[in-house]
DNA sequence: ACGATATTGCCAAATATTTAACAAAAATGT
DNA sequence: ACATTTTTGTTAAATATTTGGCAATATCGT
C-alpha cells in the first residue's frame, strides 16, 4: 500500500495555511469547503479531499474550525519547530533574503551569511556578520544547520551544495539557475526565477496570435 | 477539438531551454530523447511527447539538432521579441531583480522602478532613477509596458495590480504573499516564496518521523 | 549497396489527479 | 421533537498526464 502524499497535495498545503491564517485574522470561526473553495479558487470536493489525506478535521453540517484547521495544517508543515538556516551567497538576492523577517515568523531562523567576496565578508545583514565561505563547513559542524538557501551564481552553486550534502544539512532551498546533483537523503527546492519570466513570456506571445 | 497545450508541458519548456543552452555552449551537435533524458531527468517518452506538441522537429535514426532545438524552443517561448518590464517596490527584492542582468540577456529590459518611500525614490538603480509609485500611471500610459514585476508588501500588491490592468500592462509578476484580483486578461504569475519554505519543512518533519 | 542499428512520432495503456455524487451525520428552524 | 437543510467523508467516474510499445524511417558500418 502507498500511504505517501502526492506531491499535488503538498504543494496546496501552504496556500490552505496562507488563507486560513487571514481568515483567522479576520475572527473567521468557522468555514466550509464551499466557502473557502470561493475564495481559494480550489472546487469544494478537491479541498475535502485533501484534508483527508489527513485526517477527518471537518464536521458534518458545520464545516470546519478555522483555527483548529489552520494549527492542523501548521502541524503537517512542520511548523511547530524552528529551523536553522544559513543563507549563502550574499549578493543583492542574498541580502533581500537575509532582510526578509517574515521567514523568521514561521520559524526559519537565520543563523550564518557566507560569502566569497572580500569586499562583503565582515558586512553586518540583518544583525548577522557575513563570514568567508571558507569557514563554512566548519560552521556546520559547530550548528546543526537544517537548510541553506543557495543564493551564489551557477558557477559556484554546485561546490557549495556538495560541502552542505557532507556536513549532513538536510535541505536546499536553490536559486542558483543550475539542477544541483546531491544524494537521495538530501531535499532539494529549486526556485529558477527565469522559469517564470519565460513562462509569462510564452503566453504574451499566444495572446498576439 | 481542444488543441491548447497543458500546463504541465509548458511548464518543462524553459527547462528545456536552459538545458539546451548548456548543451550548445558545450558544442554538442546533436542528441537523442534518451541522452537528454538522462541529463534533464524526463523520460525519453515524455521529451519526445512534450516537443511534439508543438512540431516534429527530430529525426528518425539521428535524433535532435541541438541549436536548431533550441531555437526553436526559444521561439515558442516567445524570446523572439524584447519586453519592456518595470519593478513596483523597490525594497530588497525589488533592487535585487533589478541588478540581475540576466533577465535582460533574454530580452527582458527593465524601464522602470517604482517606489512610495520617500528615502528610496530618487535613488539610481542599475542605471534606472527610482520614481514615486503615484507618477506611475502616467509613466504606463506613455510607455508600452508588457511585463510588471510587483515586489511591494502585501498590502500594497492589489492596489498596484488594479492601475496595472487599468494601464493594460500584459503580465504580472508577483512576490507579494497574496493571490492577486484582476481580470481575465492579464496573465499573473506568483512567486509565494515562504510556500516553498513550508514545502521544505513538511519533508523535513517527514524525514524525523 | 545493404543489413543492422538507432531513434523518432504517434498511439495505446497505465497512472495520477480532479471532479461529481451521495449516504451519513450534525445543525437549524419551527 | 422532528422535519429540513447543511455539509462532511468517501467512493466512483471523469480527466489529465505519463509511460510503454512499435511501425516507419533515417543513419552507420562494412
């Protein structure tokens, strides 16, 4: 039997987690699949379908609890930890991670800034000293890092991943534009920015035929 | 009869494309479904399937010219002609897409950058003067924009995006966290980043149990 | 020049995902 | 208290996507 989730799923989860959270936020107590498939832009089936995956969160004739739901589905993410991360990489992408405190509200602390540049190496970013790449893998044996965002060019992107796979971090978060190569035990999240821009860019050109 | 290409293909297409480009600078000449399979990890199957959506453009016994592929894939997305694209949000994200030049190598030129804080605007970005967010209507209707990239909070992002279908700007290209209002006929495509994040930590908390 | 080999394009089968349907259970209104 | 309405959880059907199989055709080696 094939108990796992499909991938389909998981990557609905934090849209359900973003929505909840406003409904929350706007003292929202309870809701239905029909009501939030209004507002998600999700059919009402697929959405109870997913929950399910679950387990059984809503109530015949009620609906659901929204701040029931919404810890339910923070417990799924794993939200219920804090992570350690380390950004490395320090250039402008770097540096707009490194001052994006929202990641730090869901738990993903910022503890290392790595950079090769000389000319970066000893900035301050965000109360967090940049340090030479090259104490990196030291680093890691000292903290016990569970994800790095990879914010260097192509070039160095692969060098990087491979010290991160050794010292046994346990996620990438990619967005270097290359298909890092690491081993099984090791997630991998790329985020290829051009891959949008050339995706809007193909639908400009349907729209002019 | 419904000949609209699925979004699962148009999705791989841009990998396709950086995947040829690496082939091509490496001189390759020619390369068969199954040796591209093994490098960009599809199936030979389905590569075969995806760019015969759009033409028959390999050959029984040789396989497929590299750079006449990649031209051709280059022409379906659309990188034929330049699109005139402009930053709302200056902050550290904004700034940060603003000096990647390589956007502009596929001929994505930035025109503009928009901002409401009075500290920012005024500031010379990549060679571009940061103007105040309430001159930006103005700026549209004299400038044929195609592609808008929203990098303001979460707040701002809807009020943004309503002068944006107003000014008939093509495309949206959104990193505020929310799902943004407009009309059928402007494509929108979102980069939720903390959504990744939360993917990342779901494996990881699977990883523990 | 010709047989052996490689490889596409396409169709069909297998999987995966989404949507529809509905019985069962809870809530609501009178 | 009881009929009506709401809404879930789950099963089944419908769609969509991926993979496998193979005839047709080109290339390669001799």
């Amino acid at each position: 039997m094939d108990n796992s989730i499909s991938m389909a799923v998981i990557k609905r989860l934090p849209k359900y987690h973003r929505y909840l959270k406003e409904l929350l936020d706007r003292d929202v107590k309870r809701i239905s699949s029909k009501e939030l498939s209004e507002i998600i832009g999700f059919t009402a089936s697929q959405i109870r379908q997913d929950l399910n995956n679950f387990g059984g969160f809503g109530q015949q004739g009620y609906g659901y609890n929204v701040e029931d739901l919404y810890k339910e589905i923070g417990k799924i993410l794993g939200l219920t930890k804090t992570y350690k991360t380390v950004i490395i990489g320090a250039g402008n992408l770097g540096q707009a991670l490194a001052n994006y405190t929202s990641f730090g509200s869901y738990g993903f602390e910022l503890v290392g800034i790595f950079d090769k540049n000389p000319k970066i190496v000893g900035l301050e970013i965000n109360g967090i000293e940049v340090t030479d790449v090259d104490l990196m893998k030291k680093f890691l044996e000292n903290n016990d890092v569970d994800i790095a965002y990879i914010c260097t060019n192509k070039t160095g992107a692969q060098f990087v991943a491979d010290i991160l796979v050794q010292a046994k971090v346990k996620a990438i978060w990619n967005f270097a534009p290359v298909d890092l190569k690491v081993s099984e035990d090791i997630r991998v999240e790329n985020v290829h920015l051009i891959d949008d821009l050339l995706t809007l860019s193909y639908f400009l050109k349907e729209q002019g035929e």
